[in-house]
C-alpha cells in the first residue's frame, strides 16, 4: 500500500507542473482591443491593440485591398512586427515572405518587365557580373505604400484632372541599406512645359520605413535607385498603376 501510494504521487506532480506551465500564459496575456485604420483609399488594415495602451500593436494583423484581398499578414508582439510574415499583390498571390524575428527575407517573387518598377546603379554591368536589385521588407506592393502615402501636389487635381500626368518615385538607397533621398516627378503628358520634380523630407518615415536590403554587385553592397512609376489620384496623392 505504502509503494502504490509513493507511485500515484509520481504521476501527479509531472501533471500539476504541466497544468501550472501551460496555463501560465493565459494568466500573463495582456488584454487587447481590436482596431481598423485606412492605410490608403484601397488599403484597410486590422490589428489588435493593447488595452492598456492603444498606441501599441499586440496580435494578428492583416492589410486587405478593397477589403477581400490580403496584401499582408502576421503578428505583432508588444509593438513588433515578429515571425514569418505574408505579403501579396492585389490580386492575392504571393510577392514576398519575410522572418521579421531573424530579420531575414526568405522569398521574393521574380519580377517580370511589366512590373512599374526599375532598378539602376552606377555600374558598367557585363555578362560575369553578379548583380542583385534592392529590396524591402513588405513587398513591392505593401511595403512601398508610405512613400505614396506622403506626397500630395501643390495644385487642385480636379481642376486640371489627373489623367494627364505621369510621376515616378525615385528612391535612393545607400550601401548600409537606408534611404538617402525620396524624390516625386511629375510630368504632365499633355504639355511639355510642366514638369516639377519635390524633394521629400525623408525624416517624416518611421524608422523601419527607412530601412532596404540594398543592392549588390558581385557580392558587395553599392548605391542604388528605385524608380516606381506611379499615377495621380483625384486627391491628389499616389497610386500604383
């Protein structure tokens, strides 16, 4: 009697640890309050934030286009993007997976020439050279949303219409892999007279906005730029074509 009582006793301590191990996280979790924001006027985003400070993305987030169609997924714990993250084009297929815990991009879908984006260095490149474009983190869809999001032009779109202008973002990209310049080139289609280039204070991006994985020629990091052709939008602002 003595050794079955010794015996039920082993069992039952393993068991209470386990209980008390995996309840402790449900004990520690942080409330969390459920938020939407209009990133652009195609772009919505959902997260949670904590109850205790709003200010402060804790739990799934997801970025949808016209509200069905995710452009980005993952998780954020206590104010930071952590884990694999998703990132999508408009129409739902993946352009880019990104381990924000290890910092480390882990795919990158291939761009074809009919993509609204160019690449350019200052180099002589020849068929042995080893050249890699830059990137950013988020894709080439969501990820470059804040640098539409900044600029507006200094006159009323309505009044001379918008299909009339062609602009292009130019990004410069230093060999650390941070923004050097942002630029917004206007060009009206119509008339030859016009066309106005507005240097942008890059101070007013997050951090996080300011960082690239930057482009390489055989192996060593260089200076780059990104051009992104863009439209004007009736606000006044941009958009992807």
């Amino acid at each position: 009697m003595i050794i079955l009582a010794q015996t039920n006793m082993s069992f039952k301590k393993p068991f209470l640890i386990l209980l008390i191990f995996f309840c402790l996280p449900e004990c520690f979790a942080q409330e969390t309050v459920e938020k939407k924001n209009r990133l652009t006027d195609n772009v919505t985003e959902r997260f949670t934030v904590l109850k205790s400070n709003e200010q402060v993305k804790d739990g799934l987030y997801q970025a949808l286009y016209k509200r069905k169609t995710a452009v980005a997924s993952g998780k954020f714990t206590n104010g930071k993007k952590t884990g694999m993250w998703y990132f999508y084009d408009p129409k739902g297929a993946v352009i880019q997976t990104y381990d924000y815990t290890k910092d480390s991009l882990i795919y990158e879908a291939r761009e074809d020439t009919t993509s609204d984006f160019r690449y350019l260095i200052d180099k002589v490149i020849t068929d042995t050279d080893r050249v890699t474009k830059p990137m950013k983190a988020g894709g080439r869809y969501y990820g470059y949303l804040p640098y539409l999001g900044l600029y507006k032009t200094t006159f009323d779109p309505y009044m001379y219409g918008t299909g009339g202008y062609v602009a292009a973002i130019e990004l410069l990209i230093s060999p650390l892999g941070r923004l050097a310049s942002y630029k917004v080139r206007l060009v009206s289609v119509w008339s030859g007279d016009f066309d106005q280039t507005t240097n942008m204070d890059i101070k007013l991006f997050k951090e996080e906005d300011r960082k690239f994985i930057p482009a390489t020629f055989n192996g060593e990091p260089i200076l780059s730029r990104i051009v992104i052709k863009c439209r004007l939008n009736t606000s006044g602002g941009l958009e992807f074509f």
